[in-house]
C-alpha cells in the first residue's frame, strides 16, 4: 500500500470525532485534527474538544497546542502539517487519517493555498476596529467595491473571510480572488475524502443536546475568563460571541443557548455548502441514531 491521507469530514456535532477514532484504529493511524478552533489550548468546551477518553484512544495532532495569542492562518497549519505527516509516513504509518470540519484547514492539507500577502497587525486592527464599530456591512460595501467577484463568491456572512479579503486586497493592490490557485499543489500521498451526513432533522437533535451539555459542562465560565481577550479572532466563533452578550446583560442564558444552537444550524448548512463544491468527495450516511 502506497502513501495515503483519508480526510474524515462534515458538519460540526455530525460525529467525526468518534467515527474518525474507529478509522484510525483500524488502520493503526494518529489522528491529524483540521478544526480552526479546536487547535487553541485556551478554547475547549465550545469547541468541544476531544473527551480525555478519545485522545487517549488515539494519538491526535493539532489539539490544543496553539494559543490564542498568537495569530495563527490556514498557511501555518499547511506548513506543520506536511511536515507532521511526512515524519508520520517515515515512521512507518502507510495511511493518516484527518478529521475536521473547517474546510479551509482540509483545503490548505490537501490542494495547498495561494500565496496572499501576510497579515499587516496595524491594518488588521483598524479593520476589527471598523468592524465593531460600524459592523460588518460597512466591510462588505469595501469588498464589493474593492473587489465584486470576491464580495459574489465568498461567504459574506463570515466577518473573518469579509475583513481577509479586504485586508489583502488593500494590502496588496489586486483583488482578493486574483489570487485564487488555478491548478492544486501536488501532493505525493493518495488522497481520500469522506464527509459524514445525517438527516437535517437528527442533525438539529444533535446540535441542541450538544449545546445544553456545553452549558451543563462550563461554557459560561470558560468564556467569562477569556472576556480580556474577547476580541481576538479566535473568539470571534459561534458559542463564544452568544455567551459574550449573555454576559454583557444583553439576553438571558437561555436566549444566548438558542442563538449559539441557531447559528450552529446555519454554520453546519454552510459546511455541507462547502463539501457538496468537491467532486472528488464521498458522501456517507450515517445511522439516526449512536455514533
């Protein structure tokens, strides 16, 4: 058997994490995470990290090891990751499994990314400072003007990917989308790509339970002791802004559990959005019920 990578993906509270540790068994695999928040050491009941039974199941990769502080881009995690699973592959492992559900990390993994200029922190300041004072539609309208087939083609609901584009595209003097890669970086390891799906109305169950099992499990507390730091990127995430307004008085703990299981939903219908653009990806359904 030749060198080779199965991307385990899906919507968030899918059940990847499970899936993915009875696949890496399997084939006596780690577990190279590609989630873009999980990565943080300061976040871990929103992002529902791995119970301490799963990591010990299977070793895992890219869980908890970054910090907030320090800014951290799709390009970084392509750069550590080939170099993890090269090291992987020399130690003897013919297949790595990868599971996450941020598609730009898995994109990143397995097709590279463009070369966009860095991010400038004085102008990335200024920029977060516009978006909470004017919002993010104040973004958007720099995005259709400073680049309309950018402001068309990518998801505008997102204030991080609006404030990026905009940000390279001031940055750099061209638009945002001409710097999409037009052929994929080759990778000298197979490829194989799964995301897990579930009917939309199991799904919904799912995400629900999981939500009151954060609040059970400490949610309000973990994000009470990152309000210094509550306008980093990496808290600018569904689960942390709703509880961030439930602190500030602005909606009762329930309505903040409602808003944070709503826009999971939505965020869940954009992953799948994202998945369905892979041709080379395979669809597999899972049972309404267990893992």
């Amino acid at each position: 058997m030749g060198r080779k990578l199965i991307i385990v993906s899906g919507p968030t509270a899918v059940g990847k994490t499970a899936w993915s540790i009875g696949l890496a068994q399997k084939y006596d695999s780690p577990i190279i995470s590609c989630d873009s928040r999980q990565i943080y050491k300061e976040l871990s009941i929103g992002t529902a990290v791995p119970s301490p039974e799963e990591l010990a199941a299977v070793k895992h990769y890219f869980i908890q090891d970054h910090s907030i502080h320090q800014p951290y881009t799709a390009g970084d995690y392509e750069v550590e990751a080939l170099a993890l699973m090269e090291r992987l592959f020399a130690d003897g492992h013919e297949v790595l499994v990868a599971s996450g559900g941020s598609g730009f990390f898995v994109e990143a993994l397995c097709s590279g990314l463009p070369d966009v200029p860095k991010a400038d922190a004085q102008l990335r300041r200024e920029l977060t400072e516009r978006l909470e004072k004017e919002g993010l539609e104040s973004l958007r309208m720099d995005l259709r003007r400073l680049d309309p087939e950018a402001y068309r083609t990518i998801d505008i609901t997102n204030p991080q990917r609006v404030l990026r584009a905009v940000e390279v595209c001031l940055l750099s003097g061209r638009t945002f989308s001409s710097f999409k890669q037009s052929e994929p970086k080759k990778r000298d390891f197979e490829i194989e790509k799964i995301c897990l799906v579930r009917p939309r109305e199991v799904m919904a169950e799912r995400i629900s339970l999981r939500v009151d099992q954060m609040i059970k499990d400490g949610l309000v507390e973990e994000v009470r002791g990152l309000i210094p730091y509550r306008d980093l990127p990496a808290l600018r995430t569904v689960g942390y802004a709703e509880v961030f307004e439930y602190l500030d008085g602005v909606c009762t703990l329930e309505q903040a559990a409602e808003k944070i299981k709503t826009n999971t939903r939505h965020y869940a219908k954009r992953q799948l959005t994202w998945w369905r653009r892979d041709p080379n990806v395979k669809f597999n359904w899972l049972p309404h019920k267990g893992i």
